[in-house]
C-alpha cells in the first residue's frame, strides 16, 4: 500500500507538470523576465541620451570659452599692430561715439571706437599705427585738415 501511495504521488507530480496551469506559471515568468530585460535597455538608452546631453552642453561651453580667447587674443594683436591710434573725438554717450565713427568712415578713415583704459569714454579712433613716426606724421596732416583738437592715444 506504501509504495502504491508512493507509486500515485510520482505519477501525479510528472502529470501535473505536463499540465498548462504549470506551463503557464513557467511562461508568465519568462514574460516578466523580458519585461525587466526591455525595461533595463530603455534605462541604459535613456541614461546614454543624458550622457550624450551633457557632452554636448559642455562642448557647447568649450567652444564658447574658445570663442572669447581667440577674441581676445585677435584684439590683443590688434593693439600691438596699431599701438598709436589718432583720436578724433571722445564720448561718454557710447550713440555719439558710433555716430562720429560713422562719420569718419564715410569720409574714408579706417574709424575705429576704443575704450579708454581706466575711464567711461569711448574714443573714436580716425586711424591707428605700429610705428609713432607714421603716426605723428598722420596726426599733424589730419589736424592740418580734419581735426584741430585731434590726438594720439597710445595703448600699453
């Protein structure tokens, strides 16, 4: 009787595992096993594209860094080349200042507005050099015939 009790609980346990309620416990976890596998790859995507974000906000960043350097540096060799600039006017009003430049243009001057270093005026500059000689020759021609009160603003 023992073993025939033994013999039905074997039989039982190899048919009901056969049976669908078990195959689809067994379906139901290799569905959700899919779902975490689906859900992890939408994390790590999601994750990359914020990576992918951040890089792109800081080369933003860079370039912007590298953009005011290479300004910088453009109008640092500016100042060396044209160390001896022709004033013809100074203005604290930043209009006039634009206005009188405009005017020196039209009438064929290279006019340029500098910040005064150390002060609020804008000066108009009619013409600038590299060499004080050529300069001074300017200014005495442009006081001759432009501007008396014109004059020479060195940048250190």
């Amino acid at each position: 009787m023992r073993h025939l009790a033994a013999l039905t609980i074997i039989l039982l346990l190899v048919t009901l595992t056969g049976c669908k309620y078990f195959k689809g416990k067994k379906s139901r976890g290799k569905k959700a096993h899919e779902t975490e596998l689906l859900q992890a790859k939408q994390d790590s995507i999601r994750i990359a594209d914020s990576i992918m974000k951040v890089q792109e906000r800081l080369k933003a960043i860079e370039d912007a860094r590298l953009d005011s350097i290479r300004i910088a540096e453009e109008k640092r060799a500016w100042e060396l080349k044209n160390k001896y600039n022709i004033i013809v006017g100074s203005f604290i009003t930043p209009e006039y200042a634009r206005s009188h430049a405009e005017t020196y243009r039209q009438k064929g001057y290279d006019a340029k507005i500098i910040k005064m270093e150390g002060g609020r005026f804008d000066l108009v500059s009619a013409e600038a050099y590299a060499s004080f000689r050529k300069a001074v020759e300017r200014l005495q021609e442009i006081q001759n015939t432009e501007e008396m009160g014109a004059w020479m603003y060195v940048i250190k």
